[in-house]
C-alpha cells in the first residue's frame, strides 16, 4: 500500500471516528434531554400525589360525616312543603308570630344555583317576635346536621311594638331528589 493510500485510509478513520463522536454525542444528548423530562413529569406527579394525600386527609373527616348523615331521596314536591310545617311549628312553639310563608320554587340540582348533587326546597318565612325567641327559633331551624340552613334574613324593628322585631327569613332544605336510580324496588309480597 502507498503512502496516499495510507494518508487517505487515516483521513478515513479519523472522519469516521468523528462521524461516530458526533453520532454518539446527539444520542447521548437526546437520550439526556428525554431523561430529564421523564424525571421531570415524575416529579410534577410526585407533587400532584402529596397534594393529593394531603387534601384527602385534610377532608377526609368531612366525607366520613356526609357518608354518615346524607339523606336518603326524597320527592321534590314533599321537601318543601314538610320544611315549611316544620318551620311553621317551631315558629309557633318558639312564640313567634307568622305573618306570611310561601313555598318559593325549588333550585334543582345541576344548576347554577344548586350543588352538584342536591336540590334545595325553600320556603320563605315573614314573622314577628321578640329579639330572643326569633333567635331561639333560627338556632333550631338552622340545622346542618340535616340538610337545613337559613340562606338569608332580613331584620327590622317593629312599627307597633318597639319591643318586637320583624323578620323575612328564607330557609333552605337541601336534599337529594327521588330519581328511578335511587328509589328502592318495592319487595313482592309472596303468598
């Protein structure tokens, strides 16, 4: 073999050596590039699963109470009509004086106005009373536990009776609306 051959057998070697060092440096940088975006997304999922964990136990005790107090179905038509007896009978047993109740119309579940997953019955109350009988008759009617909150309450003294109040009260009874889902089969009696 000649000495041009030589030359140009080494000149061969030496390009393909840098061929392969430029082959192999990419490769090495890409295949760094898709590990540190892997260990990116690992990380973000890291945090996403703390966060998680930590908001799980932050309302954990909350989905205990629900899973222990949540009301079974009920017929819309009857919610509001039963809070308004309700309210009308501690309204009187609290020694308040009913000027006016009304049946307002339901706010159905998946509105904007309502919950994801209840209705709200509300019945709107005008009623006269002293200071601590009107408050004696929120405390019993305003009743987490079942479904019952006062949503709004308008006060204002008495035009006869400086020693009354005046009250528009508006309670809302949440629940959860009777559908074919949930009513429970009626059991066949067997001769």
């Amino acid at each position: 073999m000649s000495e041009r051959e030589k030359n140009l057998l080494n000149l061969f070697a030496v390009a393909g050596v840098i061929l392969l060092g430029f082959w192999g440096f990419s490769t090495y940088q890409s295949k760094k590039n898709s590990f540190l975006q892997n260990r990116s997304k690992a990380m973000e999922n890291l945090d996403l699963a703390r966060m998680a964990l930590d908001s799980r136990a932050i309302i954990e005790d909350e989905i205990t109470w629900l899973a222990e107090h949540e009301p079974e179905p009920r017929i819309s038509e009857n919610v509001g009509s039963d809070t308004q007896k309700i309210a009308a009978a501690e309204a009187v047993r609290s020694g308040m004086t009913v000027k006016n109740q009304k049946i307002l119309p339901t706010i159905e579940m998946g509105t904007e106005n309502a919950p994801q997953n209840y209705s709200i019955a509300q019945v709107e109350f005008q009623v006269s009373g002293n200071e601590e009988k009107l408050y004696s008759w929120f405390s019993t009617m305003h009743n987490p536990d079942l479904f019952r909150v006062i949503s709004n309450i308008n006060m204002f003294p008495n035009k006869e009776d400086d020693t009354l109040i005046d009250a528009t009260v508006i309670f809302d009874q949440w629940f959860i609306p009777q559908t074919e889902e949930n009513t429970p089969a009626e059991t066949e009696a067997t001769p």
